[in-house]
C-alpha cells in the first residue's frame, strides 16, 4: 500500500477525491448487497412458511390417522370417594363403583424403652426380616445395640421405612416403628426375633406388635368385587384408571360418553393452522401501490402456489365411498373472499350427530379433502428432498451465496482502484513537489544574475 500524501504540493484533499470516486463506483455493490439481503429475508420468510405448512399438515394426521372417533370423556362425576381418569378410547358406559375399603400398608411397633441410644439395650444374635419373599438377615452385636442401631438396620431392609419415636411417657417413651414402603398383601412383611439369644449383658428381645395390618382395597364395580392392592387402579375398565379416596361411602355413578366436543376441537384444530398459515402469507406478500412498498414474499411464486393449492383442495369437491358428502362447505366450512376459513362448529355437530359414519369417511378417507392436502404439504411442499418450499429456500441460498462472491469480488476491485488513485496523486505530489523545487532554484539564480549585472 502506497502512503498518500494528502495535497501538500497541489492543495488537493485527494482522500477526501478517493472517497467520492470509491462511492460513485459503489453503485453496483450497493444494488448487489440490497439484492442479497432481500434474498436472504426472502429466504428466511419461506422457511418460516413451510414451519406453518408442516403445523397444518400435523393437525391434519391427528384426524386421517385417527383410530377411534368414538372419543370418549366423563360427563357425568361427582364422586367423593374416587378420582376418575378417562382415555380417549375408553369403554362407553355407565358404572356404578363403591369403596369398601382403601388399601393400607402395613404398620408395626416395639414396646416403650427408656432411652433410644443406651449400650445393651437390644438383646444380641440374628433378627431376620421378610418382605415380599425375601428375607434379609440382621446381626446386632456388642457394637451395635441401641434402639437406634436397630432402627438404622432396618431401615436399610428394601421395602421397609423404621424409626424411633417419642410418645412421651413418663418412664418407657422410645418406640421402634416399622412400616410397609407398600400398601396391601404385597407389602406385608414379617419380623423373626428367635435369632436374639444374647441376653447376658442385659439386652431385651424386642417384641414387634401390628398396629395396622396389610390390607387390599375393595372396589365393586357393577356389581362385581375388585382386589387392589395399591389405591390407583389402572385400566380397571379398559381406558378409565380410578384413584381412590375415602372407603365405606355409598355407591357413586361414573357416567363415560363420546366426547364430541374435544373431536371437533381436533377438527377446528386444522382450520385455525390453515388460517395462521394464510394470514402469515398476507403478511408477508402485501404490495402498496401508491407507496411501492412490499413485501419479502410479494411476487414470489412458490409460496403464492403452495397457498394457492391448499385452499384449491380444501374447496374442491370429492367424491368418496361411504359418504354423501361433496365438500367441507356441507360440513360448516365457508371461504373467505382473503382466503381464511369459517368453521361453523354449531354445523359441524349437527352434521357429525346426524351422519356420523358419512362425516367420518369423508374426512379420514384416503381420497378425501384432509388426505389430499396433507399429501400435498408432505410430498410436494415440505419434503426435506423435493419439496417445493425447501428447494426453493435452497436455490435462495445458491444465489445469496453467488451473491456474497460477487459483491466480495467487486470490493476486491475497489480496493484495488483506490489503491491506483492513491498512488497516481501521490506521484502527482511528488512530481510537483520537484517541479516547484525547480522553480525556486531558478527563481533564484535569475535573481542572483540581476544583482550582478547591476553591479
């Protein structure tokens, strides 16, 4: 790089000279950088497209893929002693349930000892305890035999929770508690003392007494009696899981039909993300023609197509077996003059009560209106290999790509030339520098000469 020297002979502000050349030859640059960005918004915009395409055709599966339109739900619950959880494909019914009994776990307790941490307190030897069908040796020893060393062993017993409790009375207050970590038969357990025989140093044998057995949960259900026992009973009729609460209550009505509401909330479910996607085009393809304003999307013919296609098969009529149905529009369905859509719920139920086998085909048959346009948006919009919006955002790239090269070549260029300038006015300086070198020096040899001819 050649070091510009900035008018110090002419006067010329050359840099300043550079500058304004560089920028009026930066047009061309300007127009490219503008021209990428839009492609790159351009870019980003279909993407964004193509994420509403894919919502759409999601909504879409959750009512062609459908197994079961008899969705199920409670419309009838107000019972105290059970929670209810209905699947949607849960039997259809009406039951009658009734608590007997909860299931509880099973409890077990030491008589009083006056202190918990005393030496010599629990008699010495092998304890053993089983829960489940295994049993698990315990070995108490001089070292070792507190009430609380005792309460610590079996405590690490799996399915068992022990510890030690103040009652508070007066002389024997510490009581060693043993509970099931399970409630009913399966968590029952069983404590054996004859191993402690180690009474010489003072120790006792702690006898274990049951403060509340292991016991199941008694449901009848229709009539007939049901064994749990945990107090969740899952699937207890296929597709309803009961919780239970409270037990010797009167018997209480769980009523389960279809669930219509929450399938037309399904079927609504498509049109809102037909419409977001729509609304989201708009947006985004506005031109002002007295302004010239425009949107990244306004003449893009991609997008405008797949927008175009989903509300040409939502509109069109259909012809499917099993179903007297044409068109959505019989089913509540109207287009809007912006290309939106109108769901018509209260239509749409009449219909669904009325025909529900045809409504049913018509919407989940392969060659139906919902079929047609998801196959649309997977196959031809959204596919990650020739989709028409992925290529598309594809060949964006290639050209802002293309772009970034050119506009990086074109400023390699100016650098270039502005480099040339500054080398051409610095030469400028110094040849003038010289030349009025020159000029001085002639100046004063004529005015030396003048002084000696007047002599």
């Amino acid at each position: 790089m050649s070091t510009a020297i900035d008018g110090i002979v002419s006067g010329i502000d050359t840099t300043s000279l550079i500058n304004a050349v560089i920028q009026a030859e930066s047009g061309a640059k300007f127009a490219m950088e503008d021209e990428r960005d839009l492609l790159t918004e351009r870019r980003g915009k279909i993407a964004t497209l193509a994420g509403h395409f894919t919502d759409v055709s999601t909504e879409l599966g959750n009512i062609v893929d459908l197994e079961d339109w008899d969705l199920a739900g409670i419309t009838s619950e107000d019972a105290t002693a059970y929670k209810a959880k209905v699947d949607a494909d849960a039997a259809l019914g009406t039951y009658t349930i009734k608590v007997n009994s909860l299931a509880k776990a099973q409890t077990s307790a030491t008589g009083g000892f006056a202190d918990r941490a005393a030496d010599n307190t629990i008699a010495t030897g092998t304890l053993s305890v089983t829960v489940g069908g295994v049993t698990t040796p315990i070995t108490i020893d001089d070292a070792a035999d507190t009430l609380g060393d005792l309460a610590a062993k079996l405590n690490d017993v799996d399915g068992i929770t022990a510890y030690t409790v103040n009652t508070g009375d007066a002389s024997t207050p510490w009581r060693l508690v043993v509970q099931a970590d399970q409630t009913g038969s399966a968590g029952a357990f069983t404590i054996d003392t004859s191993g402690l025989t180690g009474t010489s140093g003072g120790g006792v044998v702690p006898t274990f007494s049951t403060v509340s057995g292991a016991t199941n949960a008694e449901v009848e259900l229709n009539g007939i009696t049901i064994s749990s026992s945990t107090n969740v009973l899952d699937n207890v009729v296929p597709g309803i899981d009961l919780t239970l609460r409270t037990e010797g209550g009167p018997a209480e009505i769980l009523t389960v039909e279809q669930d219509t509401s929450g399938l037309i909330d399904k079927i609504e479910a498509v049109f809102n993300k037909i419409n977001e996607t729509i609304s989201y085009y708009d947006q985004q393809s506005f031109f002002n023609s007295e302004t010239g304003n425009r949107g990244p999307l306004a003449g893009e013919t991609t997008s405008r197509r797949a927008v175009e296609r989903m509300g040409l098969i939502i509109s069109n009529n259909y012809t499917v077996a099993g179903s007297d149905y044409e068109g959505l529009s019989q089913m509540g369905v109207k287009t809007n003059r912006d290309g939106t859509l109108t769901f018509d719920r209260t239509k749409f139920e009449e219909e669904l009560t009325s025909n529900r086998d045809m409504v049913v085909a018509f919407l989940t048959a392969t060659d139906g209106p919902f079929a047609a346009l998801k196959t649309e948006i997977d196959d031809f919009q959204v596919d990650s290999a020739e989709g028409a919006l992925v290529t598309k955002q594809e060949s964006l790239k290639a050209s802002i790509d293309s772009y970034e090269e050119r506009i990086a070549d074109f400023q390699d260029y100016l650098d270039s030339y502005a480099e040339r300038m500054r080398t051409q006015f610095t030469n400028l300086e110094v040849t003038l520098g010289k030349l009025q070198s020159a000029q001085n020096s002639l100046a004063g040899l004529f005015a030396a000469m003048g002084t000696s001819n007047n002599g």
